[in-house]
C-alpha cells in the first residue's frame, strides 16, 4: 500500500529578515536555503517557477525589498528588515 504524502502551502509566509535595503532574489533564495546553489537558484528563476509578489519572476537579480513575499513550490516568505 502506498501512502501519499502532499504539504499544505501555508497561508501565513515565513518571515526572512534582511540586513541591507534590499537582496536580489537569486541571494535570498539562497540565504533561505531554498537551494543549495547559485546554479540551481538561476535554473529556477529562468524556468519560471518563483514567484514574488504573485507573478511569475525570471530576472535573477530582481530586487526584493522589505514586504515582499517569494514562493517557491509550496513554500512562501516574506523579505523583513531587520531590527537593530
């Protein structure tokens, strides 16, 4: 018998604070642990299946800044300025 097993995308994104004024999205697929990669994190973007803000995003090095959300499969996460 084979059980199958999905994940629930959260409706509530898991918050990532940065501490510049912004991160290009490449950088914080990264600094998420998204991917492994710098090379993964560009076949992703380019083959379309980030998302930020709800629209599709293909540019690697898009600026994201505080409020943003990025999905990815069904994981989600909202840029955060951090607090000093």
């Amino acid at each position: 018998m084979k059980v199958r097993v999905t994940r629930k995308q959260s409706d509530t994104p898991i918050p990532v604070a940065i501490h510049t004024e912004f991160i290009k999205l490449q950088d914080f697929l990264k600094f998420c642990d998204a991917v492994s990669s710098g090379g993964m994190a560009k076949n992703f973007i380019q083959n379309g299946e980030i998302a930020v803000n709800g629209e599709t995003e293909t540019r690697r090095g898009r600026k994201l800044y505080p409020g943003d959300v990025v999905s990815f499969g069904p994981n989600r996460w909202q840029v955060t300025a951090h607090e000093a």
